[in-house]
C-alpha cells in the first residue's frame, strides 16, 4: 500500500499557484487590483518578453507598514477580511490571500513600499518563496512590485505559455478592461519600453473607449442607466451596427470587478434579439452594483465567476432593462457615399493625445490634482459636449461624426456649447449666489439643468459645472423619431426601385425601405402577438405522436405542462415512459412537429426561460419570412402607405425578425458632397 506522506511548504506553494498563476496576465490582475484596493488612483504596469522576463506595477497607494512585509507574502494572509462573515460585505477585489504567496513561489519577486506617516521606505526581495533580503532604502510614497523570470522553478508551467507577443496581448487586454473598470484611476501600460496607452482617470468611461476603441465605436455608443431597489446598472450600449461576431465586446463588471458570466451575457443578447443577425452579439460594456449579499465571487481562485442570487429573476430584470434602453432609441443606419478619410493612428495611445502630453505617474500628484481642478472647474466643458473630456483633438473629431451624419442637430451642439461657455463667464455670480442665474436673475437649480444635459447626451451623475439653464424645447429634435405616426405627415413616397427598395423623402434625408423585411417583420409581429396573448389555437393530431422521454425529460415537462398547453400543445400520458401528442400550434402545423417538440423541451430543461422560447420564436420568423412580399415584386403606391402605416405601429420597427435592417436613410448633405455642392 502506498504511503501517505504531508507535502512540503514550498510544494505546496508551487501547487496552489499554478490555480492563481496561469500566466503573465493573471499576476498583472492580481497586482493591479490590489493597487486599487489600497487606493491607488495612478498605476503604471510595464512587461518584457509578454510578462515571462519583467513585470513592474508601480501606484501610488498605501503603502505596505514594514513589520507588515513579511506577512504581506504568507498563504491566506490578507488585509481584507478578517473572518468568513465578512464574505458576504466585500467591497474589495482582493480577499483570498493567496496572490503575493502564489506569485512569490514561481517567480523573483522584488518590493518596494511606503506608507505615507513612514520617513523611509522597505526592499524585500523573496524568490520561489523564500526571503532572500530586505532593508530599508529611500522610496516615495505607494508600492513597485517587480516580478522576473516567471515560472522559472517549474519548467513544465513556462513550456506552455505562449510566444511572448501573444502573452503580452493577454496583458493589453486585461489591462483595457482594469482601465474600464475603473475609470477614476489614471492607467499607464508599457509593453517592451514602448507605451500602449494611457487614461487620464477623469472618470469618463467615454474617453476610454474613444482611447481603446477609436471615435468609430465610440460615436455608436448609447448611454445607459438602470436601477431597483439592491442593483443599479450604469454603462454604454452599442447600436446594432457595431454588432460583432463573438462575446468578447459583452464587458461586464460587478462591483468594479471585471467577470464572465453566462447569465448576464444571455440576458442581454435577449435584450437584443430583435437587433442581433444570426452569429452576432452585441458590443456592450455594462457595470453592475449589486448589493454583496445577493452574490458570491468567492467561487474560483481567479474570481472572474461569479454566483447570482434569484438568477432567473435577474436574467429578466437586464432583458427588460435593456430591450426598454433600445426601444427609446432611433436605429436606423446612417448610409454614406464620401470616400473614408485618413486612418487614425494604429496605436491606442495617439488618439486624442495633445502635443508634449504624457500620462500621470503614480507619484505625480501635483498634476494629477491639477488635471482634476481644472476638470471641477469647468475647463473642457465644451469637450465634454460631446462625450470625451479635456482632448480638443478628440471634440473636434466627435464633433466632425455629428456635422456629418446629423447636420439637424449640429445647429443645437453648438447652441448647447454657448450655454456652457456663457456659464463659465458667469463663475463669479455661481460663486455669490451658489448657482448660475436665468434671464430673470433668478438661481438655476439642478432640476432645470437636468433637461439641458439629457437632451446633451450628458447622463446625469456626471458633475456639470458651469452650465445654466438651458431652453428644453430647443433640443426636442434629438427625441423626434423618423419611424412614427407624427413623422408619416412629412414622409414623401418618390417610388419603388427595383421593385424591391421604396424610397422615401423625409425632411433632408432620403429614406430606403426593403419591402421584404419590411413584411417580414409585420406579419412576424402579429404571429407573435397571438402567442403573447394566448390566442394561438391547436391542430388535432391523427394519430397521436407518441415520445418517448426520459427521467429529466418527464420532469421538465411536467413543471412546464402549462407553458406548453399555452403554446398550443395537447399532451397525454400514454403509459411507462410514453406520451401522447394530440395537437400542435395551428400557425406551425407541418413544420416538423416531432424535433420541434423535442427542440423546446431540451431548451425548457437547459435553462429558464421566459416569455416564447427560441425556437418558437425561430418557427414563426421563418414563416413569417416565406410568407411576406418577396423582392422583384412590384407594389401599388396604396400598399406601401398601409405597410408603412402597420410598420409604425411596433415597438420596434427597425430590424426584421433576422436582424436585418428595414430601413435605411442617407442625409442630404451626403448627396451634395457627392456632387460637389459642398466640400
């Protein structure tokens, strides 16, 4: 018999890291985000070799005391919680314990802190977990971790890591998403000497994308806020032309802590469904607070799980949250015949970079307070009009997208521009009176500036200072819809193309109608709405169609007997293991009723699902597609203005069941560049 034999520390050590350590960009996670706990608004990572040779996480926190160093790089030693109860109240990403121990025992690792009360500061260098030298030495404020040669005592771990460039794009994207998670703490990246990019910490997420992502991305972003009683959700959700074929740009956070989750994910794509081709998800970077005791992160070493409470009551809370979102806003392509301009800049860090400008250190904290006066105090205010703070380069370019594409609602930028420079002439009456006065001299309260800033595309929360009252029947241009029953008095139909496209005249666009999806997506809606209102009637079935089903398959559908009976199905017992299928829905009678019977159980039994499920859902858009008008079909003037007229009528009008787009439209200003009229 084999004997049992008590591990050695080190082996220990080496064993429960590799849980922690997968590869350079978890000890990147782990290290920044105990820079965050410890109150870091200015941190700065810089890798060699992708993270293998050379990490170095520099902020500008805390600090370590020295006689807590030694215990800082202990198994399950941490700051954070002190007891199990403590558990269900974290407010800090770190907890475990296990991230300084874990790194310390596969890698060198070198630190140097201070605490802000302490004179000097500490070196404690420990390599593959043993000490190796500490002393004291001279340091500013805030800790420096260095890690080299990771894995370099467990071969087997580095053979498989990935050619350097290919980790330090695992670093570059973790630390994209850290820079979104916290958007008040000031980012600097450094990948092989070169900087990738930097954020200013003004606490705009918007500036962040724009610096990521580029204007593109960043102009099809809406604003998005939600909140109930134990969650609120704040964030950016991307129209349906950024769509993008996998989950990667479905960014979520829950209390700062940037996580994968399947529930949310689903939720959301739901949320979508109506927008969403076949294969494509939306672009979307979402940040939860939920109260500490409806979830525990306390699942895996990495922490990325995370356990919601009531999932299925919370996966329909998102999915109402954001269809609502989407409803109120207009989703119709903007179409552009002009020749692309000059590319941006490939590198992340060029785009809105002012000349001589260079991103906050951890230890500068003169200019950082400076950068964060001159934001409090207004400085920028016509920048952030257009949703990226304190970069004229990048107004102008914001800016240029709404010249563009909205020249209607260009006229009101400006004017909203003048309200906010006209307020920042005032500062000395805000100062005397404690608010910026109206015409009649009267204080301007934050109700009254409320309107001015929605209507601005400024969400709420974000300080606005130096703005007076603004006129908010100016701005109602912005919530004027092209798709609605006030808007059809001003349509003018020119005619059919192709006997396929309807074109439109509206205002100073011109407007593109498939008459297809169009079709598609009315007599798609009507079938759903029988569904919805339990008006669908059942086709005897003769004979029966006998199932046989197994122990999970009985037991989903007896908890689901009703959802079935109000989809139109009449099921009995037929004895043992078999059932009898009497009648199916009478609109999909003939569409295979055997496999579409077992499709909705296998998806009743693989999650919960409300309202239709999804293969109801794709029945009816599939017959609502063979039953609509096809292209190449001519079609009387009279039939266009009663299609039109019922398209009004739905929520959302814009997408056909398959996600393709119904309308288009194409500004009047585009055709005159086209034609050189203007330039």
């Amino acid at each position: 018999m084999a004997k049992i034999s008590i591990l050695d520390n080190q082996t220990i050590d080496k064993i429960a890291a590799g849980e922690v350590v997968e590869r350079p960009a978890s000890v990147v996670k782990e290290l920044v985000e105990n820079a965050i706990d410890a109150g870091a608004d200015a941190v700065t990572v810089e890798i060699k070799d992708g993270g293998t040779s050379l990490i170095r996480v520099t902020d500008n926190g805390g600090g370590i005391e020295k006689s807590q160093v030694g215990n800082a790089f202990l198994r399950h030693a941490t700051s954070k919680i002190s007891s199990a109860d403590d558990l269900t109240r974290l407010v800090s990403l770190g907890f475990r314990g296990e991230a300084l121990a874990s790194i310390a025992a596969v890698a060198q690792v070198e630190l140097i802190t201070k605490t802000p009360e302490e004179l000097t500061g500490i070196r404690y260098v420990i390599e593959g977990g043993v000490e190796k030298a500490r002393e004291e030495i001279g340091a500013p404020g805030g800790t420096t971790l260095l890690v080299r040669n990771l894995f370099y005592n467990t071969p087997p771990r580095k053979k498989f890591l990935k050619q350097p460039r290919t980790e330090g794009s695992y670093v570059a994207d973790l630390m994209e998403h850290l820079a979104m998670s916290n958007p008040e703490v000031s980012f600097k990246f450094l990948l092989n000497g070169q900087t990738k990019f930097y954020t200013t910490g003004s606490g705009d997420l918007r500036e962040i994308v724009y610096r990521i992502y580029g204007k593109d991305i960043a102009d099809a972003l809406t604003d998005f806020r939600f909140g109930q009683e134990g969650m609120t959700v704040t964030g950016l959700l991307g129209k349906p032309v950024i769509n993008r074929a996998n989950r990667s740009y479905e960014i979520f956070y829950i209390n700062g802590r940037y996580i994968r989750s399947t529930l949310i994910s689903k939720a959301v794509e739901e949320g979508y469904r109506e927008y969403l081709m076949q294969h494509k998800f939306p672009f979307c970077i979402l940040h939860f607070q939920i109260d500490t005791e409806k979830i525990d992160v306390n699942v895996h070493p990495s922490k990325m799980e995370v356990r919601i409470a009531d999932a299925p009551v919370f996966h329909e809370t998102v999915r109402e949250a954001v269809e609502e979102a989407l409803r109120e806003r207009e989703m119709i392509p903007e179409v552009t015949l002009s020749d692309p301009g000059k590319k941006e800049p490939k590198d992340a860090e060029k785009r809105g970079r002012r000349a001589g400008e260079t991103a906050p250190e951890p230890f500068e904290k003169r200019r950082i307070a400076r950068n964060l006066e001159r934001q409090a105090t207004g400085d920028g205010a016509e920048i952030r009009i257009s949703g990226v703070a304190g970069e004229p380069e990048q107004a102008a370019a914001i800016r240029a997208i709404y010249e563009k594409s909205r020249p209607a609602e260009a006229n009101v930028l400006r004017q909203t521009t003048a309200y906010l420079a006209d307020g920042r002439m005032n500062m000395a009456d805000r100062k005397d009176t404690g608010g910026p006065k109206d015409a009649e001299g009267s204080t301007a309260s934050a109700s009254q500036n409320a309107p001015l800033q929605a209507k601005a595309g400024i969400p709420a929360h974000r300080p606005q200072t130096g703005m007076t009252a603004g006129k908010p029947e100016q701005m109602t241009m912005f919530d004027d819809k092209i798709l609605s029953a006030e808007a059809k008095e001003q349509y003018e139909i020119i005619g059919q193309l192709f006997e396929t496209y309807w074109l439109l005249s509206y205002q100073d666009k011109l407007l593109i109608i498939d008459q297809h999806a169009a079709h598609e997506k009315v007599r798609y809606e009507r079938l759903m709405r029988h569904f919805r209102e339990k008006e669908v009637v059942s086709q005897n079935i003769n004979p029966p169609m006998i199932v046989t089903l197994n122990n999970q398959e009985r037991e989903c559908l007896k908890s689901h007997a009703e959802d079935f009976a109000a989809l139109g199905f009449i099921i009995e017992e037929f004895g043992g293991n078999d059932y009898a299928v009497r009648g199916v829905p009478l609109d999909l009678y003939g569409y295979a009723e055997g496999a579409f019977f077992y499709e909705i159980l296998d998806e009743l039994a693989a999650e919960a699902v409300t309202g239709t499920p999804e293969s109801v859902r794709s029945r009816i858009a599939t017959m609502a597609c063979k039953a609509a008008v096809k292209g190449n079909m001519r079609m009387s003037r009279q039939e266009m203005e009663a299609l039109i007229d019922e398209l009004l009528t739905l929520d959302n009008p814009y997408n056909c069941p398959h996600g393709r787009p119904t309308i288009i439209s194409m500004s009047r200003q585009e055709l005159e560049k086209k034609f050189k009229r203007i330039v």
